[in-house]
C-alpha cells in the first residue's frame, strides 16, 4: 500500500508541470493563436524562478519570478507575430531558441546552488491518513494550484462571456472583429496567460521538482504540454486526463523496470507517448467527429481600419 | 568577423554559445561539446580541463569551444566550423561525434583531431577514453558494505557497453562482500533529464534500494536520495554539495593532465594519432574523497584502488560468469580482454533483469 501511495505521489509531481503550462497553451490556442515557444518559455521560467528563489528565499517570489519571466517572453512573440503578423510558427520556434540561450545566460550564476524545495500541505490528522492522506491533503501549493488553474480555465472558456468572445476569436477572427471585438488585444492576452503558465510550470520544476537550476532542465517538456493540447482537442476536461496519464505511465514504466518485468526499457521509454495518443484519439473518436481545432489556429490577424 | 561568424554557427546549433579571442601565431584548440558548461556533468568537466590547458600554456594556445552541439550529422558542420577557424587541435567530447569526426579529420589531413570515447581512428585522429568499470568496482565494494536492505539502485541512460561493463563491475565487487545483494536496474534512456533522473530515483528507493548509483549526468538522483535519507554516489563531477551527508564517493572525469600532455605534443610538433584507454594508475578519472562511511570501509575502498593502480587487482578477473551460470570466455590470460569489456553485452551472474535488446 506504501507503494501505491509513493507512485501517486510521484505522478503528481510529474505530471504538474505538464497540467500547468498545457493549460495555458491550451487557452493560447483557443484564441487562434500557435505558440510554438512553449519550451522556450519554461526554461526561462525556470532559471528566473530559481534565481528568484535562491536571492529571496521565498519559494512565493520564485515562482512569481517564473510567471513574470514567461509572461515577457510571451510578449515577444505577441509582439512578432500579433502585432507584426509574423509567421506564428517560426516566431514560436526561434522563441525557444531564445529562451534556452537567455536561461542559460541566467542562470549562470546559479549553477550548483541548491534550495529547500516548496514545502507540503500537513494537517495534522488530515494528512496521516493511509493511502490517500498524503495524496489528497499532502501536496505542494504548486499541485493545488495547477488543478484550480484548469478548473478556472474550464469555467471561464465555457461558462463566461468573456471565454465565448475568446473562443470566437479563435474560430473566426473576421467575424469578431466585424462584431466590434479587439481580436489583437484579446489574442495578445491570451498568449500573455500562456507565457504566464509557462514561466510557473518551468519554475515548478527547480522550486519543487528537483530543488538545484541546470541549463536545459526542462528536457522537452514543453513540446510535450504542446502535444497533450493537440490531443486533448483543445478540451481541458481531457487535457487533465492526458496529462496525469502521461505522467503515470511515465512513472509506471520506471516501476516496471524496477520490477525487471523484461520489456526492453526503449519500448518502456516510448510508452507514455504511444499510451497518451492512444487514449486520446479514442476519446475524441468516441464523441462526435470532424475536427475540433479552432479554426482560425495559427493564421495571422491584420484588421483593415 | 570571424567571431560573427562562429556566433552565427552557434546560434544556428540551437543556442550554443562561443568564446574566443583573436591572435595570430598561436596554437588554435577547438572543443565540441555535447551539453552547457554548467551541466554540473560530462560537458564540466571537460570545460574544466579546457582552463587547466589555459592557464598551463597561457597565451602560447588560443582555445574556443562550441557547447549543445547535437551528436549526428549537425555536429560536422559545427567540427568543419572550428577548422576554418585556424583551429589545428579539435577535441570532440562525446561518443556520438565519432563518424563526424571522422568525416571531417579525412577532409582536412592537416588538421588533428581528438575523439572522445568512441573506436574510429586515422592517421589525424586519436581517441581517447578512460577504464571507469574500476571506479565502478570500487563503488560496488562500498555499496555493498554501506547497504541495509541488500538492494542496490542502478540508474543507467542507455545499455550501451560502457554502461553494462560499470554495472557488472558494481556487482562483481559487491558480491564480493556479499553474495547475496541484489540489484535494480532502471534505463532512464537519456543521460540528462533531472525531472526522470529523478523518478527513477524515487521508484529505486520506493522498491527497497538504499544505496542509489546512477550513470546519468544531473545531480537530480543524489538529491532525491539525500532528501529521502538514503545513499548515493556522484557521476563525471563533485556532487556532494547536492547530498553533503549522502555521496560516498563519485567519480571523476579528470581530463586535465590528458589534454596538457596532446597540446604539448601538438606544440612540440610530436603529435601522433594514439588510441588511450587510461585508467586510475594514469589519471585519466580520480575518484572524489570517501566520505559518509565508517573507517573500516574507506579502508577497504582505499585499498582497493591501491591495488588497481598497483595493477594487482582486475575487476573482470577470470572467471567472470555470466547471466546463464556459464563461464565468459577469458580472452586477456588473467583478465577479460580489453576489447571484450569495450564490447560488454551481457550482465554477470546475480543480477535478475534482463538485458535490453537481448
């Protein structure tokens, strides 16, 4: 039972990140706008939280370090490819480019520090119970806020005024703007909570994670928050499940390997990918068909005066 | 503009960075290197030896690296880069540069060239690698002493022979102590990526391993194991600031009196393509201090390493058996041969898993 219990723990602290920034990607996208520069932003999110933290000592101003860190990045590429109607996909890419030079630059001086990671919920009582206590009411601030995050996402897209008008955006950006919407600022606002979520999720990692800043930390996890929007068809009921998917095969398979189950680990390494597409492509099969990707995903916008 | 220029390659090979300064008539060193200076691994320690080569011949050498370089087909045009450079001595760091490397040395005959672990020569190319299984020996004669539960973690990046040749080292030594200790074995299938690294840490330690070894470059495993009260050992670099009451040891790339001695030799115009395998007896990789372990079991570390620097002692003395109980041919007299421990494809007895692709 033990185990059990240290597996979901596990999962949750690997799945977080990915929960936090696909979220944001996800309403990124809804406004019909591609940021490729998902990994960029995490990283320096990552390097500016630490140095946020490691300077204060209040894992707090690290993390707001990280969302004020990815919340600039994402200016950039609103800059680029909304105000400059860039190509959105190679705005994106060079984002990421920057990004993992610019963390590297800032956390130079970080290298080799390490700090006391984000403390956990304990309620006496609470917290002991076996099994679920330490799952349920034993987590850092950073998972609690990752699951309010998406609920709040959910109910704003799907249950607000606003979330509509952003919606339509994404879909029909000519429609929105002949209505009378600022379909620039509102893009331009959605990007910013995308670069915001990003810069938390990659300051999740050296707050939380693993406590110490290396460059290139993020190894990818950000074009996996990229994917599990893509196959989550822009719904964040499945990005949740996508993404805590992803992290417990991912943690499974390292079980399993511990277990010497005999899968060659390569096959192993592979899974979380293969069983992430999988569930997600037959969810989407399963309800109605045709394509749910906002229509106008990706397509520049230049309002004639 | 040079320097432009070679920023601009840079750039190209996703953000690498470069640092050079221009002066003529001194020997051009040029290094490629897989990862960022400040990886805390692999790449460290080999910018480590780069400024033990500058500060021992001061501005008689000009030096200039590229850092995440990706190994494949992109490396050869950062190498070809560092060769219209002026560079005359190029070090390439990683086993994955090998046929670049090798591509690049046969276009330009003039140009010497320094390959990092990997088996392909030419007359203009060297490789050079170091003899870690004894560092690994030594560790498994530790982990045994130090460990409760008679389960020791492994965490391993690809099942390469580098790789296995270090785990069946670990347990020839540690069933030495005792025959009866166990090992799990986890491939993380990457050498640098802290957030898996540390997973696999957590689930080595969630399934009863006490002691955590790990051939993946990140400080992520010590970390974890110095957060959960357990024991570890370091990898390439000094890790103990990650685990000041967890590292036992760790073993470290010393690259240093390596390089000094090709770039005298460049210097000297006595250069000549070699192939070095080094190990503890030539500091090719040093082991770092033993610490967090009683007296009697330094003692024994101490003298382990004592001996194989003696040469007394192999870690892959006949016989060595294998997984099935049967005895591995012994090609080297005494000893495995050097080239059936460079191709090591199988576990030795006591270890329960399975060989990936076996």
């Amino acid at each position: 039972m033990e185990l059990v219990e240290a597996i979901i723990l596990s999962v949750l602290a690997a799945s977080t990140p990915l929960l936090i920034a696909a979220t944001g990607e996800l309403v990124t996208e809804r406004s019909g706008v591609l940021n490729l520069g998902v990994e960029g932003m995490m990283i320096v999110g990552a390097a500016c939280g630490f140095g946020g933290a490691w300077l204060t000592g209040s894992i707090f101003i690290g993390a707001l370090s990280g969302i004020i860190a990815g919340t600039l990045m994402s200016l950039i590429f609103a800059l680029m490819a909304l105000g400059l109607a860039v190509n959105q996909v190679a705005t994106g890419l060079a984002l990421t480019i920057l990004g993992i030079g610019l963390s590297g630059l800032i956390g130079a001086g970080f290298v080799g520090e390490r700090l006391t990671p984000a403390a956990q919920l304990h309620i006496p009582g609470l917290t002991d119970v076996p099994l679920i206590g330490r799952v349920l009411f034993g987590q850092d601030a950073f998972v609690y806020f990752s699951i309010a995050l998406i609920i709040g996402v959910w109910w704003f897209l799907y249950r607000t005024r606003a979330g509509l008008i952003l919606r339509a955006c994404g879909d029909n950006h000519v429609s929105a703007h002949a209505l009378g919407y600022p379909v620039l600022r509102i893009r331009t606002l959605a990007v910013m909570f995308g670069g915001a979520c990003a810069g938390l999720a990659g300051a999740y990692l050296p707050l939380a994670y693993t406590p110490f800043f290396i460059p290139g930390m993020t190894a990818g996890r950000g074009w996996i928050a990229l994917a599990l929007v893509v196959f989550a068809s822009w719904r964040p009921g499945r990005l949740v499940i996508g993404a805590y998917l992803f992290g417990a095969v991912t943690i499974l398979q390292l079980h399993a390997q511990g277990w010497g189950v005999g899968i060659p680990s390569q096959f192993m390494s592979a899974l979380p990918y293969l069983a992430t597409v999988v569930v997600l492509v037959l969810l989407s099969r399963a309800r109605t068909g045709g394509s749910t990707a906002p229509a106008a995903l990706g397509t520049a916008f230049v309002p004639d005066r | 503009m040079r320097k432009s220029l070679l920023a601009l390659a840079a750039g190209l090979l996703l953000a690498g960075s470069v640092s050079a300064a221009s002066a003529a008539d001194k020997l051009k060193v040029g290094f490629i290197y897989l990862g960022p200076i400040g990886d805390l691994g692999w790449t460290y320690q080999h910018e480590l030896a780069r400024q033990a080569l500058v500060k021992e011949f001061g501005d008689k050498i000009e030096t200039t690296y590229l850092e995440n370089v990706p190994e494949g087909p992109d490396a050869e045009r950062a190498i070809e880069q560092l060769v219209r450079a002026g560079n005359k001595l190029i070090f390439t760091t990683s086993f994955g540069y090998m046929d670049p490397t090798l591509k690049v040395a046969k276009k330009y005959p003039n140009v010497h060239f320094e390959h990092a672990t990997g088996y392909k020569r030419n007359a203009n190319m060297s490789t050079y690698s170091s003899k870690w299984y004894q560092g690994r020996y030594i560790q498994g004669l530790i982990a045994a002493k130090m460990s409760k539960s008679g389960v020791l973690g492994y965490i391993g990046s690809f099942p390469i022979p580098e790789v296995v040749s270090g785990i069946n080292a670990t347990m020839i030594a540690a069933q030495s102590i005792n025959p009866n200790i166990k090992v799990k074995i986890i491939w993380a299938n990457t050498w640098f990526d802290p957030g898996k690294e540390a997973d696999a840490a957590k689930a080595l330690i969630d399934q009863g391993a006490d002691v955590i070894m790990q051939h993946t470059d990140s400080p992520a495993a010590m970390q974890i194991a110095s957060e959960r009260g357990k024991l570890a050992f370091g990898q390439d670099s000094e890790m103990i600031k990650f685990g000041p009451k967890t590292q036992l040891t760790s073993i470290l790339d010393t690259w240093a009196p390596y390089y000094i001695a090709r770039v005298k030799a460049e210097l000297d115009g006595t250069w000549k393509s070699e192939d070095t395998w080094g190990g503890l007896d030539s500091h090719m990789f040093a082991m770092a201090p033993y610490t967090n372990m009683p007296d009697d079991v330094k003692k024994i570390a101490e003298d382990a390493q004592a001996a194989i620097i003696a040469g007394k002692l192999h870690p892959f003395k006949c016989p060595v058996i294998g997984q099935d109980g049967k005895e591995i041919e012994c090609k080297g007299g005494a000893n495995l041969a050097d080239g059936q421990i460079l191709g090591m494809n199988f576990y030795v007895k006591g270890i329960d898993d399975k060989l990936p692709g076996k």
